[in-house]
C-alpha cells in the first residue's frame, strides 16, 4: 500500500472511531505526534501499537522510601569515595557525648554539621537521666571509660513535648508518667516563675532550660564522672538549649 492508499472513506472511519474511544496513552510518548496526525489526516509510519494506560504504581511506604533512599545514599557515597565505609570500620573517636532529647527535629549529627564519628549521641524523652536508669549510665560509662570523650553536652530545646507532659502531668500513666516525673516535680517547684511569664512558648522553654540544669547536677553527681575528673583527665559538662524556631544554639553557661 503507497502513501496514498487511505481512501477519504478509510480515513474518515478511522478518525472517527479515535474520536469515539475513552482516553488512552500512546506508547513511549507519541500522544501528541499522534493528535497532530490526525489534525492532518496523516498517520506515522513509526507508530507500532497503542494500549491502554497501564495501572499507577502504588505509592511507597514511608519504610520503603528510607530503604530505596539509603540505597541510593550509599551508592552515592561509594561514588564519590570508594573507601568511604571501609574508613568507617575504623575505631570511632568522638570527643563529645550528646544527651539530648528522641523528638525527630532534634538531630545532633544535622544540626552541628558533623559527620559520622564525631558526636557519641544518648537520646530520650526530655534529655533526662536517673540515677537508677541502666542505659543512661551504661553510655556514660562506655563515653567516658572507652572512648575517651572529652565533652558531655545535656541539649534541651524549645516547644518540647517532655516539657508539656510535664505541664499536664496528671493526665499522664504508664512508663511515661515514671520518667516524667522527676521534670513534673521540677515544674512545680518552679511553677509561680514559669507560670507568670508572658507566652507559653516562654513557659516551655524556662522549664526546658532548668531540666538542662538538673541534668548537669546529675552528671556531675556520678562516680564515674567524680573520678574522672579527680584523675585530671580532661572532662568538661555542658549545657545548651536548641531553638527550634531558628535553629540556634545557645550554652547555658551551666557546668
């Protein structure tokens, strides 16, 4: 069949019976060549079939999005540095052991800027520590006696949910009013200050500052830490407060 081989009648069927389909998708992006061939009655020769649009893939799961992202993360890594997880296996030497709060826009490594093995990082509810809490100690200890840490930061912050639990703690139950307590007991003892400032932004924030301050007290209060310093090895406590309405941080000049 030459090029002339479509009769008036042939095509006009054929524009017709397009026309009267439901919406499809041209293979391999040929919609709009396709609607211009029709326009003009002419058909590309290139055009091997059309098909339905193919079902959309469901979305990932936020799990699935951290895995196919990691992978894409270290591939990345890999790129750019070859040795760059081999240099990981080596001993890590941190000089700072973080104790902050688990909330998730509170990210040690993000917020300082730090690569990976430069900050020994304890997260929980409230940045806080009990004398009787076997973790808390474990990673002190394990900061302090292998790795040598130089520095333990207590990192409170603005707008923290601890600090709130701590606001309404009668309406707390379970392991959360446990651990919450000891800020509760805090707030309450503080509360005429608190209370009387002017936004609860404020509020939240006073409270944040003085739990950084009865951790520090903490701290300093262990005996290993006691014996560290005695030995003239050099150990030095800090506190800070992360806002997180601008992203700074602040030292609380508490030690």
């Amino acid at each position: 069949m030459n090029s002339r081989a479509f009769s008036t009648l042939q095509r006009s069927s054929i524009t017709k019976l397009i026309f009267q389909a439901k919406p499809i998708r041209i293979h391999r992006g040929y919609t709009a060549s396709l609607l211009n061939s029709i326009r003009k009655q002419q058909f590309p020769p290139n055009i091997k079939y059309v098909h339905n649009s193919p079902k959309p893939v469901p979305a990932l799961s936020l799990p699935e999005q951290i895995l196919k992202y990691n992978k894409e993360w270290a591939k990345n890594k890999t790129k750019a540095d070859s040795s760059y997880f081999e240099n990981m296996t080596a001993v890590q030497t941190p000089e700072i052991l973080w104790i902050g709060c688990s909330d998730s826009r509170v990210c040690s490594d993000v917020l300082t800027g730090s690569n990976f093995g430069r900050v020994f990082t304890l997260r929980n509810v409230g940045n806080s520590l009990s004398t009787t809490d076997t973790n808390s100690l474990a990673v002190i200890q394990f900061a302090v006696e292998t790795l040598k840490i130089k520095h333990i930061v207590i990192v409170g912050h603005t707008f923290c949910g601890a600090m709130e639990a701590a606001f309404k703690y009668n309406s707390l139950n379970g392991p959360i009013s446990d651990w919450i307590k000891p800020i509760a007991d805090l707030y309450n003892k503080n509360k005429p200050t608190i209370d009387a400032l002017p936004t609860h932004k404020q509020q939240n924030q006073a409270l944040s500052e003085l739990n950084v301050k009865r951790n520090v007290d903490i701290i300093n209060s262990l005996d290993i830490i006691k014996k560290t310093k005695k030995s003239g090895k050099e150990l030095n406590i800090h506190g800070w407060i992360y806002d997180i309405e601008n992203g700074s941080l602040q030292d609380l000049k508490v030690s």
